[in-house]
C-alpha cells in the first residue's frame, strides 16, 4: 500500500483511480499466491472457506491468551453470521464509524454521542486501528485537541443528526442501556445509513488515575496529544519487540515498558500483555487497541498521529526528534498528552471509564 501510495502520489487509498486500484489488489494476489496460498474463484467457495476459517479462529494461539488473561471459557465456541453487504466506500460520500452513545469520559448519563469514523472505508478499517480516524461531534473533537477540523457532525450533518436520534429512541424511549454502535452510510442522507450491530456499553470503575506534575520540564518535553483510552500517567522505557521486552525484564524488572507500534491487530495481544504502556500512532478510540488496551489492564495513548513509527529498524520520529528503544517517555492514558523523558507522577484523580 505504502509503494503504491509513493508511486501514484496519493495521500489516502480512496484517491486511487479504479485502474491504480486493480493494480495493487492484483499485486496483493500476487504477493499471496507466491508466500504458497491458494485463492479460490468460485465465490460460494470463497463464503464456505471464510466462514470455516472464523470457526477455527477461536482456537488460534492469541485467541487462547486472551481468553486465559480475561478468564472466559474455551467451551463457548464462536458463531458466524452471513449478511448483505453495506458498502462504505462507494465514494467520498459514503463510511463507516463506531459510536458511544454517550461520552465515555463524562459522568453524565445523558446521550451525548462520541466515537470514531471515516469516509470512503468499510467498518474493519475503523476497528483495525490501520487507519486515521476522524471524531463524531464538535465537542468530541474540541476536547480531544484535534488536528482536523473535520467531525461527523459537520461532514456529514444528516448522518449525524440520525445516530442522534436512534441513540436517543434506544436510550430513553427504548430503555436500553447506554450502547456501542457501528454504522455504515451509502450516501450523505439518513436513508443511506445502516446500523450494524449494538451493544451494551461496559462501565467499568477503575482505581485512581495518576497525573503528572506540572512544571517547566513537563511542558518543554511535551510532544502532542493523542487519544487517551485506559489508565492515566506512565513513565518507562520505549520498546518495539519482544526482544527488547525480554532484555529490560531481567536488566531492569521494575521499570514501566511502553510498546510503540504503527498499530495494533488483534495477534498482537500476546505481546502487549507483556509491557505496561502502548503508544501507537494510528487507530482511534474504539479500534482493536483501544478497546483490548483497558481490559488488559494497561495504559494506552493511541492515534498519535504525529508519531513516525519505523519498527524493524527498533525507533520513531516525532517533529524531528527521535524515539529509540531503551529511551524513557511518559504518556497520560487520560488525556492523550504524549513527552519525552521521565517525569514525576503526582496525587491520583479519581474517574470512572466505561468502555
């Protein structure tokens, strides 16, 4: 993706022509077929495969470890659903977000719609982490300092207003709990919006949340915000592979470790479960990261989009400075705010998460 983006001189995947498009969907066919995978054509076979392959997902080596670290029953098995299609990528008129229905750092219960989503993707690229998120209200993006002056609020007002009203009508006239909703729009008006699924949201008091003392030093290291989803101040040392997890353990076992990826996918919960803080540069709050990061218990900062990450070479850029593993940083899973170096942690606040 990252070659052909270079080679055309586009910024985001939806800016490639329909012929660029085939191009590198064929590459991709290439690159698979050479690693020995075989590619059925007949698409019912293609269905048949697929659904047998989420079947034998429940079995995989990360599905284990995570099932052992949240204590769930492998007895349960998985299920699929075979359902129409909703496309989001259609054109820049059409996309896909996932939405609280109401803000998962306020007290308030009242509805107040908050989530992540993006025009001309369908939803897996949303939860994937892989790709940069934009906010759903005005106040979501003021509050979390965005870039980007673009919400689903003021993009796509008509969208926006309709999820205001299902949240409404299942929170108040319904009597649901308050939800976890993902969505897909084929166009810009509340008839090209579909609702995927929804569930209960999981609210979830945490212990305390550690601040960092302000100061001078605090604010000269500062070097941005990104999405703070779970736990609240952490200094230690940057890592990007086991490796580097595995050296610090046994140099240095009391030290806090920070992973730094460009992401996070669902096989790497073996990994995570393994350092203390992640940072990653895309994804937004309610990606794969952000979601698993809390019920692991760890301190997360993702969407650090500022954030360069060069993982096989073991560091990262940020405005021209450079991460290396081994280096202390210190991240604020409440806010976002994201410094160099180590720094004082002060007095616990108290705050209640729901996930």
């Amino acid at each position: 993706m990252k070659s052909y983006k270079s080679r055309y001189a586009v910024a985001k995947k939806f800016q490639f022509n329909p012929e660029q498009m085939k191009k590198l969907a064929l590459s991709y066919k290439e690159a698979i077929v050479k690693r020995g995978i075989r590619i059925l054509d007949n698409p019912y076979r293609q269905l048949q495969h697929a659904i047998l392959d989420v079947f034998a997902s429940w079995n995989s080596e990360q599905a284990r470890i995570y099932r052992h670290q949240m204590h769930l029953s492998d007895e349960w098995g998985t299920a699929v659903i075979v359902q129409a299609m909703v496309f989001g990528n259609l054109n820049e008129h059409s996309g896909s977000g996932v939405i609280f229905t109401r803000d998962p750092k306020g007290a308030s219960q009242d509805v107040a719609i908050n989530g992540d989503f993006i025009f001309c993707v369908q939803g897996d690229d949303i939860v994937s982490g892989l790709v940069e998120t934009f906010p759903i209200s005005e106040k979501q993006r003021i509050a979390e300092k965005r870039e980007s002056l673009i919400s689903l609020e003021t993009k796509f007002p008509e969208i926006y207003n309709e999820l205001v009203r299902i949240a409404e009508l299942l929170v108040y006239e319904k009597g649901f709990n308050q939800q976890e909703i993902e969505f897909t729009f084929e166009n810009d008006t509340k008839r090209g919006l579909y609702i995927l699924q929804t569930r209960d949201m999981v609210q979830r008091e945490t212990d305390k949340v550690r601040t960092f003392v302000g100061g001078g030093d605090l604010e000269r290291s500062f070097l941005g915000i990104g999405i703070g989803v779970s736990g609240g101040a952490i200094s230690g040392r940057a890592v990007y592979s086991e490796k580097e997890i595995e050296h610090f353990r046994e140099k240095e076992p009391e030290t806090a470790l920070i992973l730094i990826r460009p992401d996070t996918v669902p096989d790497d919960v073996g990994i995570i479960l393994k350092a203390d803080g992640i940072l990653t540069a895309r994804g937004g709050g309610t990606s794969h990261a952000a979601v698993t990061i809390p019920q692991l218990n760890k301190v997360g900062v993702v969407g650090f989009n500022k954030l360069h990450v060069y993982e096989s070479q073991g560091y990262s850029k940020v405005d021209g400075k450079t991460i290396r593993g081994g280096d202390f940083i210190s991240i604020d899973g409440w806010s976002g705010a994201v410094y160099m170096g180590k720094h004082e942690i002060g007095a616990d606040e108290s705050y209640k998460i729901v996930l």
